[in-house]
C-alpha cells in the first residue's frame, strides 16, 4: 500500500525551468489572481479555495518549490488534477504557513518569557539591595543601643527583616522554576516546529527541504575529505497506473511502504528524502557507487518481492517495483551534475525495462 501525486517527471529540465518567474510584483495581486484563473480554467481544476490558492501561489512565483513540483508534474503537456494541486496545498502551503504560525508564536513567547526573567532578577537584586540597607542600619542601631530593650528591640527588627526577605526570595525562586519550565516547553515547541519543517507530513520521511541541506552538506564533506559520496532517485514504476486502477487512497499507501522500506534498509548507511511525487532521493556519504548499486539491489528485490493487498478489503495490488539511478560524487561536481548524472541513470533504468538498478 502506497502513495499519491503525480510523476515527477523531467527532473532536471524543472531544475532549470521550474522557478516560474513571478509575472510581476508581490503589488500585482489581481493581475496575479487572473492568471490563477486563467490556469484554473485550462487544466479544468474549479478554483475552489484550495486549488485557487496552489495557482495563485504559482502565478506569483513565491515558492520556489512549489513552483518546481508543478512544471514537473506538467512536463510532456500533463494536467494536475484537482487531487495533485489538493496536496500541493497541504504539503507546501499550508504545512509552510503553520510551521511559520508555530515558530512567530514559540518566538514571541520565548521574549515574553525572557522578559519575565529579566523582571525576576531586578526584583531580586531591588531585595537584596534593601536588605542590605536593613542589615546596615540594624547593625548601626545595635551598636548605639544601650539598654537590653534596645537590643531585643534591634534584634526583632533584624528578624522581621530576615523574614520578610526569605518570603520574597522564596517567591522569586519559585516564579523563576515556573518561567524556566514555560521556556523548555516553548524551546522544545520550537524545535518541535523546525522539526516539521524538514519532514515529508506523507510518509513522515525527510522532505526536499531537508534534502537540499543534507545533499549540500555531504557534497561539501566529500570535497572536503576527499571520501566517496553516492547519490540515487528512486522511482516507483507505473505509479501513474495504480493510482488509475486503485484510487489515491491506495496510492498514498503504497508511497508510504515504499518510502518506510528505503529508509529501512538504508537509514545506518545514509538519509532518504521524499523527493516529490512517487520519487524519492538518497543520499549514501562514504559509500562507492559499487557498493551503492548492491544496496540498492536489495532493496529493489525487497520491494518487488512485497506482495501488497487493500487494507480494508484485502484485494491484491500485485506487484510494485522501483527502478533506481544513481550517481557518485567527482571532483567539481555540484548538486546539479550530481543530480542530472543521477536522473540520466534513472532514465536508462526506466527504458531498459524498470525494476532496474543504474
């Protein structure tokens, strides 16, 4: 059981192409709103909120991988569905507007807290200056006291004092206990929030996102270190044709199998992103294109061998395979050499018959 969304075919072409530029200005929006609906119109998707929003965002051109996702999956004169541009919304717009919701709120309330912090401890040191005071002029007043009234009059002064000053130290640590803890649970909400950010809500993979930080990362430690590097795409085979024979329910589940068995067999070798669509992206540091190739053959026979059924009904899906391209790092290279070698071997895979290793 496995996935939705359609192919995301010509890969390095979108590379290039695929940041639509921005028809104008963020102080365009109804030239902008026009073209959602001219766009609307022509791929037959009723600009419902949703699908309207998808387009809009695309006419403006500000997110560049929404922008990308969408020439992919229009590569070679192809439609997206209502369905597609339905989870485009979720996946890239709204999991972006929550995840900036979440961080504005963590952010703020870590500054409120800190300003707490900040009052507590000049309310301490205001205490201690004052006791200190009390404490020098008890001390003067008992050396002038002359009688034992005197003294026991200083001394329950000095005691009165001393309460009063444990009573609102007392106060002080616990206020700041209660602030400490309000930052932890604001911190972890925060890390929790840049978290998300970074994973595929689908598959509760990595997503692209996280890819292009890892994939700069691991290019620049094999320059670095001069230490093998390989990199793959991974490609459902006639995804297309179970999402037509099974609906998107069953595709989306098939896509979650497929990505939780990659990321299974290869997670203490490397880090496996969704890249878009049924396509993921793995990223192996340390490891030659040899040994990526005999990895990769088993996972390809452990999905092929997989014999999935309908979750409610139990009717057979058949067999799912995926065909792989793969790359190693060399010197000079950057993620779009890296990638485009990668994107050809997966071409070669898909024309040699797929279920294929390249």
């Amino acid at each position: 059981m496995i996935e939705s969304a359609k192919a995301m075919s010509a890969r390095s072409t979108a590379k290039s192409a695929a940041a639509r530029p921005a028809s104008g200005t963020n102080d365009d929006p109804f030239r902008f709103a026009a073209e959602a609906l001219s766009l609307a119109e022509a791929h037959g998707t009723p600009p419902e909120p949703d699908t309207f929003k998808v387009w809009y965002t695309y006419a403006a051109g500000s997110s560049l991988v929404l922008n990308e996702r969408i020439e992919s999956l229009m590569a070679g004169g192809a439609k997206p569905s209502v369905y597609d541009l339905s989870a485009l919304n979720g996946e890239i717009i709204e999991a972006d507007t929550n995840g900036d919701i979440a961080r504005m709120q963590a952010d703020e309330g870590l500054r409120k807290e800190m300003e707490e912090v900040q009052t507590f401890i000049r309310s301490y040191l205001q205490t201690t200056e004052r006791y200190e005071g009390a404490i020098d002029n008890t001390t003067k007043s008992l050396s002038e006291a002359s009688t034992a009234a005197e003294v026991e009059t200083v001394i329950a002064l000095m005691i009165r004092e001393n309460q009063r000053v444990r009573a609102q130290t007392q106060q002080l640590s616990a206020s700041l206990r209660e602030t400490q803890e309000e930052i932890i649970r604001l911190q972890d909400k925060l890390s929790q929030s840049r978290r998300a950010e970074m994973q595929d809500p689908m598959t509760g993979l990595n997503n692209r996102r996280f890819f292009q930080h890892a994939i700069a990362s691991a290019l620049a430690h094999a320059e670095t270190f001069r230490q093998p590097m390989s990199f793959a795409i991974a490609d459902i085979d006639h995804f297309k044709s179970v999402n037509d024979r099974f609906g998107h329910q069953i595709g989306d589940e098939i896509l979650k199998f497929v990505g939780t068995f990659i990321n299974s067999k290869l997670k203490e070798h490397g880090t496996v992103s969704r890249y878009g669509g049924e396509e993921f992206a793995i990223i192996l540091p340390n490891i030659t294109i040899e040994t990526a190739r005999a990895l990769l053959e088993d996972v390809k026979e452990g999905i092929a061998g997989a014999r999935l059924v309908t979750s409610k009904t139990n009717k057979p899906i058949g067999t799912v395979t995926v065909s792989f391209g793969v790359s190693n790092w060399a010197d000079g290279d950057d993620i779009d050499t890296l990638f485009e070698r990668a994107d050809q071997q997966l071409y070669e895979a898909k024309s040699a018959g797929r279920n294929l290793v390249r």
